[in-house]
C-alpha cells in the first residue's frame, strides 16, 4: 500500500509540479447476495474489499481542478475550473468527479478553490466490482478533507449515487456506494434499502474464502440493459398497483407475488418481479444462515441466486454460467453465484481453503474451452470502507 502510495506521489509531482498533501483510499465491493434488489426497495448484502482506488491531492489557491489517473495511459490531465457545471465529453472518466462535486453542492457544500487530484486502481476495469463507486467515494472523501466539510457519511453515499443517476446517466441503487462508503473489516453490510437501516454482520467463514472469478468479459451495452431491468420492475410494480397498496416489489413475499402475478401484463415482467421477490427473500434467509453459522444452506442461496438471475432476470450470459455452474460442481465448494449488476463482470464462489487450487484448476480449464480466453481468480478480503490515509 505505501509502495502505490510512493509511485502515485511521484505521479502527483510529475503532472502538478508539486507535493500532495494528503493520500486517500476507496474500496471496491462484491456483494454476498441481494442482486438489482436495491432499486426495488429489499435487501443485500454486500462487503467492502481491499482492492480499489489510490488517490493522493492538494487544495489550489486559484479555481483549476487538475485531475491524472494512472488507468487511463491514453487520456492526459484533464483541467476544468471548479465553477464550471458542464460535463465533460461522454466517456470521460473527470465526469465522475464533477459528478460528485455537482451532487455534494446540491447538499448546500461550496467550493471555491481548485484542487489537484491523482488516482490509480487495482479494481480490474468494468469486471463488476464497481470500480466506478470505489472512485465516487475516493472523490467525496478527498473533497470532504481539502475543504474540512462537516457532512454525514450518507451525503458521501448519497452523493456517489447522485453522480451516477444525474451525470453519468446509470439509474443504480444505492447499494455500491453504500457498500464503500460504511465497509468495515471483515463485516458485510445488511442494508434494507427501502427503510435504509442497516446492521454490520460479521462474515465468519470457519475454513472456507470467498474466491472472485472474472469473466474478463467486457461489459458492452451493460448501462442500457441495466436501465431496462429497472425499467421492467417498475412495470411490475404498476401493474400490481391495480390491486396492491406497494411502491416496491420488496414489499412483497413470494406468497403474495404468485397469489397476484397474473395482474402483471407479459411473462417476461413478471419474471423480472419474482427475481426481485424471490432475492429478497435469499437475503434475508442467507443473512440468517450466516449468523447461524449455517454455510451449507447460505451456499445453496448463492446457487439459488445465480439460477434466478439467469433464467428470470436474464443478466448472467455465458460467461458468468460457466463459472458459476462450473464452480457449483467442485468439491469443496458450498455455493457460487455472479455478482453486481451482470452482463460480464465477476462471479463468486464459497470454497474450502483447501479447494480453492481444484477451483481454479477446474473452473479455469472449463472456461478456456467453453469462452476461448481465460477467467482470472483472486481470494477476496474484506476491507474498510473509504477514508482518509493520512
Ligand atoms: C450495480 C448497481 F450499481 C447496484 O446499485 C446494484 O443494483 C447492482 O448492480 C445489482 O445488484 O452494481
């Protein structure tokens, strides 16, 4: 961690001609179970992890913002002044930043002052891990020390989401951010996102890791197809509104659901509602088996999951099946589900630690043969949620 500081600092002094002041860290996230139920008002689950972004900065006296990050070699410093609104060109990675600043001004916080910012990330690009959040909040934290903001860590959260709605055009839930902004060693977060309560669960797994499979699939055309999954549950919901006083589908039980599901007008919405139904339900359940210590039956809800996501909320593709699938299979391991939004990205598995060589001997091989290119394995750490390094 020093070393990426060390290298990012020389980075700093090479770009902006001086010393940083300060050294930030934000997380990315996996989440355990509760998938695309966030915007539909249930639960998840997820865990901050100790991948993410570096970020090292100092305050300007004039108004220019000055932003480098070591991921984008094609891109050079982009520079804007701090009071100017506008986004930048579609794509671009400071649309994030000025995201952020935007929203934070919305909760009535000024800036006056420029700033320099210089950023670097081990999250593999577009695998799912939500490296987008993880900069969102490294943003809202490097903001919140330059110019000493009082402001509640929810507003940071908040402000990552509101970025991604209003300036990066991505209608998520609150759940990424979340994740990053709350994470804390060793705990996953069990967020009701309709009442937004929330309780930090420790994840004791005995023996067994969580092991991160990256598809390496790009995520092409994921936005659009996840706006339309948001889209088709609040579809749902308004065809079940002839009937039922709800505003969420995760007001609902599968009872309820398959007792009123003909209200709902094609087969292919209503599938998109009992995923949403159904997950919530898995959260709940999984959560309880955790703290039961009962892995065996938390692994059968991450199986249960997948198949969901699959087959009625069809974000999984062939990639993230052939992990997940194959990895269900392996002795030692208690259950495997894709995890984040979908469309490519990364799936997980609940391994014994002494399997996870077999994993990623057999997962491995079946993906070269099946896709043509090979899946990459990392053991998941639970990590702290974004801060400041010093
Ligand atoms: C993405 C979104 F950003 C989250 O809000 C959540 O909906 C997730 O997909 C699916 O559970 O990561």
């Amino acid at each position: 961690m020093t070393d990426a500081y060390q290298a990012l600092e020389k980075v700093f002094e090479s770009k902006f001609m001086h010393k940083p002041t300060d050294r930030f860290f934000s997380p990315g996230r996996i989440n355990l179970i509760g998938e695309h139920t966030d915007y539909n008002g249930g639960h998840v689950f997820p865990a901050a992890i100790t991948i993410g972004t570096y970020g090292v900065a100092r305050l300007r006296d004039d108004t220019t913002v000055k932003l480098y990050s070591t991921n984008f070699s094609d891109t050079d410093i982009i520079s804007f002044s701090i009071e100017n609104e506008e986004k930048l060109a579609r794509g671009s990675w400071g649309n994030y930043v000025k995201g952020v600043l935007q929203a934070m001004r919305g909760y009535g916080n000024h800036f006056t002052k420029g700033f320099e910012l210089a950023v670097t990330g081990n999250i593999p690009n577009a695998s799912g891990l939500s490296s987008s959040s993880s900069l969102e909040l490294l943003v809202g934290v490097t903001l919140q020390k330059l110019y000493n903001l009082k402001i509640p860590r929810l507003q940071l959260v908040a402000s990552g989401q509101r970025s991604e709605n209003d300036f990066v055009g991505v209608n998520t839930g609150i759940m990424d951010q979340f994740a990053i902004g709350f994470g804390e060693k060793n705990h996953a977060i069990y967020l009701d996102t309709n009442t937004m309560i929330y309780e930090m669960v420790p994840v004791n797994l005995g023996q067994n890791v969580i092991v991160i499979m990256n598809t390496n699939k790009r995520r092409e055309l994921a936005d659009s197809k996840y706006n339309d999954r948001v889209r088709e549950t609040q579809e749902a919901v308004f065809d079940l509104q002839k009937k039922l006083k709800i505003q969420y589908l995760g007001e609902l039980d599968s009872h309820t659901f398959e007792e009123n599901q003909q209200l709902v007008h094609n087969d292919t919405i209503r599938r998109r509602a009992r995923h949403a139904v159904t997950e919530n339900e898995r959260a709940q359940l999984a959560v309880k088996a955790l703290k039961a210590n009962d892995l065996s039956y938390f692994g059968q809800l991450l199986n249960a999951s997948h198949e969901s996501l699959k087959n009625d909320y069809e974000v999984t593709g062939i990639e993230l099946d052939t992990l997940a699938e194959t990895a269900q299979k392996v002795p030692g391991v208690l259950g495997a589900r894709m995890t984040g939004a979908g469309f490519g990205g990364c799936a997980i598995a609940l391994v014994d630690r002494n399997h996870v060589a077999d994993l990623k001997t057999i997962v491995g091989r079946a993906y070269r043969e099946k896709i043509g290119y090979d899946a990459s394995f990392y053991v998941a750490e639970i990590g702290q949620g974004a801060h400041w390094v010093g």
